[in-house]
C-alpha cells in the first residue's frame, strides 16, 4: 500500500473517531491539529476530498466539515480490528462468578448479563435465546380437532403450557393417536426440549422400520411442532439510560428506535442471516433492510449455554463506541459458552434423569 493510501486511511480512522466522540461533522482543522499532527491541513483536505470521493465520507453542506457514511463506518471496523483483537474485557472474573452463583437460575443469570451489557457499553443490550429450550417436557397431550388437524400441547417442568395446531397430510384414528403419545411420552418425558429437536427425534426416527410409517409421519409433524414453538425471544435491558445520547433528542429517532424493539422476529433473522464470525458480527444502514433503521447498529455474538445456542450484543446509534464495545460482547459470549461447557455450571433440574445414554 501506498504511503499516501495509508495516511488517508488514518485521516478516515482520525474522522470517524472525532465523530464518535462529539456527534458533530469533523474538520481538516481539527485532525490536524488533534490527530495527525505532522501533516498539513492542506494535505488532509486533499485526503478528505478523495474520501468523500471514494463514498467513506460526505459533507452535509459546503462550509461544514464531513461525516462518515455507513461504509465509512465499515471501513473503520476493519482498520481498527487487529486492536480489537488484542483488546480484551477486564470484567470476566466478576460474570463468571455471577454466573457460577446463579447456575441453578438460566433466566437470573441472563438478566444479570442484559444489565452488565447496558452498564459497560452505554447500549441498549439485549439477549435473544429459544424461548422454551431450557425447559424440560413433562407431558405431551395431542388431540384430533379434525380429520387433518392436530393440537399439540406440551406440558413444561417451568409450569407453562405451549399447544400449536399442526395441519397433517395422512388421518389418524383416536386408538392410533393415544398409542402414539403414550410412546413418546414413555420416551421423551423429563428431557430438555432442545435435545428432545436436536436428538432424540433423530435416534427414534433412526430405529423405526419401514413398516410403521405412522410413527414416522407423526415424529416429523411432533418435530414441526416443537421448532415452531421454540421460537426466539429477544429480552431487552428495562433501562432507558441509552436514550440520554444526543441522537435520540430527536423524538421521532426515538420512535423509530422503539419500534425496532418490536420486531423481533427481524432482528432474529437478521442475527441469523448476518452470522459470519465466531467472535463478533456488526450489523448497520442498509444490511437492516429498512430504511429507517440506517442509522443505527447492532453489536452481537452468537453464545451457548449447556450445548444450547443463542446471541447477545448491544443496538445503538451508528456512532457508538466500538473499541469499546466490540471485546464487552466478544468476551461476554465466549465466557458464557466457556462456562457451561466446562461444566462449572449445572443444568436446572439436574436431579432428574434426564439424558440417557
């Protein structure tokens, strides 16, 4: 790379990060004389112009200073990423004592990890996980409420009740359908409804011949089921502490803002869609396929807890700190993960007998 593409690269890190701080669009002045000061302004307004050029920056109106686009901000994160890798969250030993504490309460320890994600990045954070993963079956009643339709309702140990219709392609009889559930209840009662979707199923499916193609059908329409209730459900932080940044003194950016916390059905697929690292994934501007969401970013790291997989992260103004709040997610995830696997924690409910073999 060229002396003169790397000094414009740090012009556009020197921008970025003076927006970051004072939400106000940026002057050759200013990086000059507080950044890189061994460069003359004329060659940073040289150097900003081929930015703006380039798509990174743009100046809102002639005699103001620029401001970074989306793919500005994306640019950053690359430049600024091997120091992200080498930065590192120094709060673990006080999550993982908490976690440790409250092993025998998923929901506790996750309400703990939403407060300390808003407490350190100044974020709305968030935790999304299967709503009904942890939970174990204790009973599954399935009724005929017509000659196609199924009503699937599982009992959990938590004391919830989930039922779902399921249209079927084959008629059942009554007989039929009670020796059916009596069999999986003999066989899946007690376990956790995510061994019981990722399993289970599968080694009962595996053993059953070719002549019993009933049971086959209904384990597929069971298993149906089961994912569409278990479902992700996305738990926010209950503090609005996030809403004193200035970009949210307009009230319309907070409605805007409000209204994305409703749809967690496309923030979970976005999360999903978007999933390409194993440490953290940034979400911004035009990859939230909605307009209106352009200038705001998501932070999230995909976790597990006891094998089950999840996300956790922050949402915030495009302009966030992310020096900052890049590792806090990073590490918090993979502490998580670290955690239960290594059997430090147990699961809820360890007294019963629940995973065979």
């Amino acid at each position: 790379m060229k002396k003169s593409e790397i000094r414009e690269l740090e012009v556009l890190k020197s921008l970025v990060e003076d927006f970051i701080l004072t939400k106000e669009a940026v002057a050759s002045k200013v990086i000059c004389e507080d950044y890189i000061t061994d460069i003359s302004s004329a060659t940073i307004r040289n150097d900003l112009a081929r930015l703006e050029k380039k798509g990174y920056i743009y100046q809102p109106h002639t005699s103001a200073g620029r401001i970074p686009t989306t793919m500005g901000f994306r640019k950053y994160l690359d430049l600024i990423s091997s120091e992200v890798d080498k930065a590192s969250y120094d709060k673990t030993d006080i999550l993982q004592s908490m976690l440790i504490q409250n092993y025998r309460d998923i929901p506790l320890s996750l309400y703990y990890i939403k407060q300390l994600l808003a407490k350190e990045t100044d974020q709305l954070s968030f935790v999304a996980e299967p709503e009904i993963s942890y939970d174990c079956l204790s009973k599954l009643d399935v009724f005929k409420i017509g000659k196609n339709k199924l009503l699937f309702v599982l009992s959990l140990d938590s004391g919830m009740d989930k039922t779902i219709i399921i249209k079927t392609d084959y008629d059942i009889s009554e007989d039929q359908l009670k020796v059916l559930v009596r069999y999986l209840n003999d066989e899946l009662t007690g376990l956790r409804i995510y061994d019981i979707i990722n399993k289970y199923l599968d080694e009962i499916s595996d053993i059953i011949t070719e002549d019993n193609k009933l049971l086959r059908y209904f384990l597929k329409e069971f298993h149906n089921a089961l994912i569409d209730l278990n479902s992700f459900y996305i738990h926010f932080d209950g503090s609005i502490e996030f809403l004193n940044q200035t970009e949210f003194d307009n009230k319309n950016n907070i409605l805007i803002f409000l209204e994305m916390m409703q749809r967690h059905d496309i923030l979970v697929s976005l999360m999903q869609k978007n999933l390409v690292s194993e440490d953290y994934n940034v979400i911004m501007g035009e990859a939230f396929s909605n307009p209106e969401w352009s200038g705001l970013s998501m932070i999230y790291s995909r976790y597990e807890i006891f094998g089950i997989p999840a996300y956790l992260g922050v949402i915030g103004p495009v302009a966030m700190n992310y020096k900052k709040n890049l590792p806090i997610v990073r590490d918090i995830a993979k502490l998580i993960t670290e955690t239960t696997k290594r059997g430090m924690m147990v699961v809820r409910n360890e007294e019963k007998d629940k995973y065979k073999g």
